[in-house]
C-alpha cells in the first residue's frame, strides 16, 4: 500500500494511531537515553551527587543539541509530506537531498562550536572542580554522538513520511536495549563512570542512524543526485527552514531558560536544587515527549490534507489531536501528583534530593494540559503557513514571560513569604504560569486558529 492510499483509505482515527504511536513510542524510547544516562549517573556511589550536578550543569547544552536535530529533523519530513500531497516525486527526492546535507553540515558545525569553547561554556554555566571535570568528560563525547543523533533523527522521521511509521518502534526499541546493556558493561563492569555512561550513548546513536540508512537504500527511498541550480536549492532550504526554526526556537530557548534557572539557583546558594532539577526536567521531558509524539505524527497528516486542500478532514484531525492531547495530559498530571515520589526514585536513593524533587516536579507539572494545548496549536501553526505566528508565540512565552519570572519570583516569595514557599522553589512556579499567561494573552486568536 502506498503512502497515498493510506491517507484516501484509513479513517482520521485510523491515521493519528498509525503515525503518531509509532513517533510517540520512538520519542520516548529515544529520551530514554537522556534519562538512562541521568539515572546511571546517579548511582555512581561517592560521586552520584556531583554526576547529577554535572548533568544538570550541561542540560542547556544537552538542550541545543536536541534543537539542532529539530531544525531539520521534522522539517524536512513535513516538506516531504506536502510534495507527497501534491504528487511530486521530483521535489521529494531534491527535499531529501537538501535536508540531509544540510542537518549534517549544521550539526557538525554546533558540535564544532561546543567543542571548541567548551571550557568557558563549562565555566559560564557554573561548573567547578570536579563537577566542571564530570561534566567535560561527558560533553567531550556527546559533541560526537550529536551528530549522528541528529541526522538519525532526520532519517527516522523521513522514514515515517515515506509511509512506514513503525519502523520507529523497532529502531527506538533496539538503540534503547543498546545503549542500557552498554551502560551496565561501561558503568557497573569496567568502572567509566561519566565517559563510559557517554560512550553507551554514542555506540546507541551509531546504531540509529546506520540502521535508518540502510533501511532507505534497501526501500530505494534514498535520494538520488540531482542537478538543482543555487535558487532551487535556496528555495527548499527556506521552506525547511522556516518550518523548523519553530522548534528549534522552542529547544534553544528552553536551553536559555534551563541556564537562568541554574543560575537563579546557584545565586540563591541552592546547588543541590542543580541536581533536583536535572532530574525533574528529565522526568518531565519524559512525559512531555508522547505529547510531541502526537503533534509531530499528525503533521504528516494535516500537511497532507492542507496540500490537497482537504479542509474538512484537515478539521477532524485537528479537532482530534485536541481532544487526546487533553486527555493525555490531565490525566498525567494526576498521576505525577499521586506517584511522584515512586516514580523520581529511578534516579537517586539519595534522600535530600528526592525531598527537594518531589515539589519541584508537582509545581512543574501543574501547567501540563495547558503545555498540551499549546503544543497542538504550534503545530497547527507550523503546517498551514503560518510559522511566523508560531514563532512570535513561542517567543513571548519563553522571553517575555517565563524568563522573567524565573528571575523576579524568588524576590517576590523571598520578601513575602508566600504560602511558605522558598525562594528556590518559586522558581519553577514560572514554568506552568508562563504557559496560562501566554493563553490567556491569546486567547481570541488561539480561538480563531482553531476555527480554520
């Protein structure tokens, strides 16, 4: 069956399970690296505390790798979605050709970058002594395991655009086996510590993109040279482009945010909340990943239909997506509220920190179906033109409201004392009010994107 008569011939219902369980499966089966890597580093004995700190220190770092892989990554599948739309097989392969040279010479280049200047990054974020050690050695690595990452990452979503979501599954499933078997052997077996935890990590994306790459050639989906002049490449790498900078922008200001909330914590003489965080954030991101699942497996979808000018059906499954992100992250809110304690003690035994996660991840978590609606309306945004809007959105939650408050609530609840919340805990009372501030600043025109 081909990709075409996938979409004429399965029902709306049918074609958001078909492509977005196998994203959401792959997502958090891929994040489980991140969290993998964070909770193999804290069980390092003497040294778990310091590997946590370490792990937190470099999270903005970790986070504009993630966004190095989203500049291009979804994008070009998008692309490759509409041409599909629109039958144009020729347009498809120069789309392939573009966004694979591209996300390769981009990621190399971030990777370059960080590795360049790695020590004052190091310095800047607040690594010290053996923190700022650990964290090195982690970061020497990750800078190559990036690359590979990030172009895997690519293929796989390419892969689903070409109609076969579920090799997602297979190859997230297998990179996760991987990368926990060599994790045990690098970690527990031959005493690495940090390097071996990244070592794991880079045998683990090796394997993702060789496995995406060969699965390409053997399906004869892999791009064939073409002969496009300088403006017909220059055009397809705008329209890539302008799609991904979205969530490129979302990942990089995230990454922003992450530094000023380890440092608004550090000021604050709280560097055990360093390692508290970097726990949560990689909890929540966790939880967070089945909800980008959802809205980048329909994007194929609504892409399609917005091409083939299907706005009935373009409709439906925006009115779906909706209606499943919703339930999906009420219903997880409540479970992190109940079993929050049971769940953070995958990362530390360490009875301070998990004293001082368990509040953090409530108070984080708290603004998660409103994340949920906001998501889906990004996505809305990012596959009928109007990625600029998406931008402005994203921008005015991040720089306008959430950094801001990062910095002015714990002076508000350090004068006041609020409902006898600490000035290091009101921190990350800005992740979930950013969120609701932004809906209801927009809250009219949210409405109206949603009527379209």
């Amino acid at each position: 069956m081909d990709r075409k008569s996938i979409f004429e011939t399965k029902s709306i219902s049918q074609l958001i399970v078909l492509f977005s369980f196998p994203t959401i499966c792959s997502l958090v089966l891929e994040s489980l690296t991140s969290m993998v890597d964070t909770a193999f580093a804290g069980h390092l004995g003497n040294i778990s505390d310091k590997a946590l700190t370490a792990m937190g220190i470099i999270s903005p770092i970790l986070l504009i790798l993630i966004a190095a892989q989203l500049i291009f990554g979804v994008s070009t599948s998008i692309v490759i979605s509409k041409r599909l739309g629109e039958n144009n097989q020729e347009k498809i392969n120069q789309t392939f050709e573009v966004g694979f040279y591209s996300c390769f010479i981009f990621s190399f280049m971030i990777s370059l970058f960080i590795f360049l200047f790695e020590d004052s990054l190091l310095l800047l974020l607040g690594a010290k002594g053996e923190v700022f050690n650990l964290a090195k050695e982690y970061l020497n690595i990750a800078v190559i395991f990036n690359i590979f990452s990030s172009v895997g990452y690519m293929l796989i979503n390419i892969i689903r655009a070409f109609g076969y979501p579920k090799i997602e599954v297979m190859v997230g499933v297998l990179s996760t086996i991987i990368n926990m078997v060599f994790n045990v052997v690098f970690t527990f077996v031959l005493n690495m510590g940090m390097k071996g935890i990244a070592l794991s990590t880079l045998i683990s994306e090796i394997f993702y993109f060789g496995f995406s790459t060969i699965f390409l050639v053997k399906k004869k989906l892999w791009f064939n040279k073409s002969h496009m002049n300088f403006n017909e490449s220059k055009d397809i790498l705008i329209s890539i482009v302008k799609i991904g900078f979205v969530q490129f922008l979302m990942q990089s200001l995230n990454s922003v945010s992450a530094f000023i909330i380890n440092k608004v914590l550090i000021l604050y003489g709280s560097v055990s909340y360093v390692g508290a965080w970097s726990i949560c954030s990689n909890m929540n991101m966790v939880i967070l990943l089945p909800l980008i699942g959802l809205t980048q497996g329909v994007q194929s979808i609504v892409a399609y239909f917005h091409s083939s000018q299907n706005k009935t059906k373009e409709r439906t499954v925006k009115s779906k997506v909706l209606q499943y992100s919703l339930i999906y992250s009420i219903t997880v809110t409540v479970m992190v509220f109940i079993f929050a304690s049971n769940v953070l003690k995958i990362f530390t035994n360490d009875i301070n920190l998990l004293k001082a996660s368990i509040p953090i991840m409530r108070i984080v978590v708290a603004g998660f179906p409103f994340l949920g609606l906001l998501y889906a309306i990004i996505t809305f945004m990012q596959v009928s033109g109007r990625e600029d809007d998406a931008t402005k959105l994203e921008l005015m939650r991040q720089i306008v409201l959430s950094m801001p408050l990062v910095i002015i609530l714990p002076k508000i609840f350090l004068r006041y004392d609020i409902f006898s919340i600490s000035p290091q805990l009101s921190v990350f009372l800005a992740v979930p009010l950013s969120t609701i501030l932004l809906l209801i600043i927009y809250f009219r025109k949210i409405k109206n994107i949603l009527k379209e």
